[in-house]
C-alpha cells in the first residue's frame, strides 16, 4: 500500500482516480489545486503525487519546483496532462517528475506506475535509514552466562515476552548486563532481522536527546544543515532500546510518551507527523517507585514502558555465575591464549562482592590477563581490594531498589547518613584511582554522567 495525493483541478476525474487506486489498497488524498496540494505535503508525507499540469493558482510544473527547491523528502512524482507538448514533458522529467502520462489514459497504465514510483521511494527511504544505521555502532550480543537459578528465571522470562511486542523494562544495577537483555529480546523476538536501535539517555546533554530521539529538519536550529533522522525513524519496524531512561529530562518525557501512544511524532523544527512501528525496550538502575514519588519520573510515562518487568539481580547475589563469567570474559579478552585461574585466585572472585557487578569484574580481569606470567592468574594479578576485602562499598551507588539484604542493614539509616556514605565511598574510589574519573566511574560500575552529577552534588569536582 502507498500514500498517495491526487492533484487536478477536474473533480471528476480526481474522483475516479482516487477510487480506483483506493480499491486496489492504497490511501489516497485528493486536492484541487497545487497551493492545495502544497499545504497537504507540509503537513503529511506522501510515497506518490499524481498531478496535473494545468491548474488555477499553481499550475503543475510550478508545485514540481516546490517541491525541488523546499521539500526535504519530496514524493516521486507522476505528471498527467490533457495538453501534452515536447517542451512541458522535458520541463517535468527535467525537475525530478518520475514519469509523464497523456490524458486519457488508461487505469492499469497508472496503477502500474504508481506501483513503481512507490518502490522507488520506499528504496529510497529505507537507503536513508541504513545510511543512518550505519553511522551507530552496534556491539554484537555475546552468549548470556546464567547458571544461577535467579539468571535462568530471567531468560525464560525473556523467552516468554520476547515474540510479544510489550513494552519491557529492565532493572538493576549498573554493569548487570541490561543491554544484553535487551538484545536478546530484539533477537528472540519477530522484529529480529529488524533494526535495533540503542541510546544511553544520560550521555547526551538535554538540548541534543531530543534531536537524537526524534530527528530535526533542516534550520530547525543552528548548526542544523540538513534533514537528520532520529533514532525512533531509524528504528522504525524494530526495536529501540532506551537506556538509562529515567534520566531523560522532565520536558522530553512528554513527547516520548505521545509518541508512544500514538506511534506518531513531529522532528525538531518540523510539521509533517512521522508514523512509526517500534517496539520500546528501557532499562533503569534506578528504583522505578521511588522516581516517581521523588518527581523523577513521570507516573504515566512509566505505566506505558512498564508493561513488562524483568529485574536483573547483582552479581553478589548470584554468586553461581561469577565463575563462568570469568571464564567466559578471559576467553573472550584473550581468545586462544586465555591465561588459566589459580584455585585461591577463583576463590579470591567468587567471594568478593562486585558492587560494580560484570563490569567491575571484567576490568578486573582485563587488568590480571595484562601482568599474568606463564599462562597462570594468581591472587598476585587481582587488586588488593578483592584478594583482602579492602574498601567493600556498603551500598550500592545507582541502583536502590529494595532488597532484604538492603533493608536489613538500612532500615534504621536515615537519608542524610545514606548520603554521606555514598559520598564517602566515591571519594575512596577516587583517591584509589588518583583522582581519575573515568576509572572512578569503571570501579563504582556507574556511567560517567552519573558520576559527575554525584560529583557536582557532594562538591567533589576538586581535589
């Protein structure tokens, strides 16, 4: 099926046309004059314009220049005359028509047409959105190592929802491996094969996520040379996977939530509505409740992507798989020629309590493969922190949902005593690192920004 817009001033034969190809399924608007025409293609994309040449107000050959010299994304365009000369036919073709028809002519003869002209912006559609994917990189998904009862109960949740096209929401700690799970709903699902799409909203400063979310037209803003597609348009049939979600600020949760309720939006600067199929997939390692009671959040907002939960838990409580993982990590670091584990070293990790979970443990890791001597990672290769249980942070930083473990041990803390071992556990991750705030963040298992707004709000961006 293709959008199309019928332009001629003989309201007849606009009629006929218009049942016609609306009986062979496509969706067909009608206009009786170019300025007409004009104002429905600012408002609304169209796949084919069939159009007449000889019209009042603005004829044809002058809606063709338009359309060249403004539209970003113009239609293909089919012009159909009863006045045919050589000169107005070499005029059209010149200025970008698709074809060029006679009246009278035959049904068949344009329905034919417009097939072809409406494969041909498709393919030109579809070319701007690989372009577009292209330009992202994309990590490919390596096997999720779940020996734990706790991680197995997260894949056969994530079997179960997967074929559905649920909004789902993943939870935990930061370095768990959320996105892990996000792809693989993307791969078991029927959007695989489709376009999946990932954005950290905390990366991106707030005047930037909403072009990069939603896209931009060209002098929508300064710096804005040409027509950007936004990620939802890029991931139009697939999956897009939000990040970090509820970091996204307070203006832009709005949008986000009409344009998920209406799978429609508008680009920054733009008027025509951008109809979307996407399939939403965010993660949080924040406490979904306790955002929306802190104003974080908005309540409606979190309904709509929360239609499906899935929590994963922190490496500490599923201590099954840290030995797998770090197997699994050493052979993916090093391949071949992955240094073996020392019995006291293995034990040194199963025991330690990775508050920055996977992540942590991989960067440690990475550092014991780098000063391994024959093939053979002993306790002397770990940091002294996992092999003494030295400087163990109490809670975790980003992530505070509600655990007994948590409960137990804080249920008698109030907010400020909380706040100021937080504090104190990102200054020893500091003095550890040297003051380093890329490596802070690595050791704490949180992303930079978070870090700089933890730094910003205990006045830590000094030394």
């Amino acid at each position: 099926m293709a959008k199309l817009l019928v332009v001629d001033d003989e309201s007849n034969l606009r009629l006929v046309v218009q049942k016609e190809l609306s009986r062979q399924g496509h969706e067909v608007e009608t206009a009786s004059d170019g300025e007409t025409a004009w104002t429905l293609l600012e408002e609304t994309d169209f796949d084919v314009l069939l159009c007449d040449i000889n019209m009042p107000r603005l004829d044809g050959i002058g809606l063709l220049r338009r359309l060249r010299e403004k539209s970003q994304n113009p239609p293909e365009v089919i012009m159909l005359t009863g006045q045919a000369t050589v000169e107005s036919a070499i005029e059209a073709m010149k200025l970008g028509a698709y074809d060029y028809l006679t009246k009278p002519y035959r049904i068949v003869e344009l329905a034919a047409l417009v097939q072809q002209a409406s494969e041909k912006q498709r393919l030109k559609i579809d070319n701007q959105r690989l372009r577009a994917q292209i330009e992202r990189t994309h990590k490919s998904m390596p096997d999720i190592v779940a020996e734990s009862p706790q991680m197995k109960e997260v894949l056969r949740l994530v079997q179960r929802v997967a074929a559905s096209d649920t909004s789902v929401l993943i939870t935990g700690e930061s370095g768990t491996g959320k996105e892990l799970i996000a792809q693989a709903l993307h791969r078991l699902g029927k959007r695989d094969g489709k376009t999946f799409v990932d954005l950290n909203c905390a990366a991106l400063q707030d005047n930037l996520l909403e072009s990069e979310l939603f896209g931009h037209e060209a002098g929508s803003f300064s710096g804005a040379r040409n027509r950007k597609l936004g990620l939802f348009e890029i991931a139009d049939g697939g999956t897009l996977f939000l990040d970090e979600v509820m970091e996204m600020p307070a203006q832009l949760q709005s949008k986000l939530l009409r344009a998920l309720e209406t799978r429609a939006f508008f680009r920054v600067g733009g008027v025509k509505k951008v109809e979307v199929d996407v399939r939403l997939v965010a993660a949080t390692n924040r406490n979904p409740k306790k955002a929306v009671n802190d104003g974080i959040f908005r309540a409606d907002l979190l309904y709509r992507i929360n239609s499906f939960e899935i929590h994963l838990p922190p490496l500490r409580e599923r201590r099954e798989d840290i030995e797998p993982l770090a197997r699994y990590i050493l052979q993916k670091i090093a391949g071949a020629n992955a240094p073996e584990l020392a019995p006291q070293a293995l034990d040194a990790l199963v025991s330690y309590s990775w508050m920055g979970n996977v992540r942590q443990l991989r960067n440690c890791l990475e550092r014991a493969i780098l000063l391994a001597d024959n093939g053979r990672i002993t306790t002397k290769e770990l940091p002294p922190e996992v092999v003494y249980k030295t400087n163990e942070p109490m809670v975790s930083v980003s992530y505070n949902a509600p655990s007994e473990n948590f409960t137990n041990s804080f249920n008698n803390s109030t907010p400020t005593a909380l706040r100021e071992m937080e504090r104190q556990q990102i200054l020893n991750a500091l003095e550890q690192t040297g003051w380093h705030r890329g490596r802070t963040a690595e050791l704490l298992g949180i992303s930079s920004s978070t870090l700089y707004r933890r730094l910003r709000e205990y006045e830590l961006e000094t030394r």
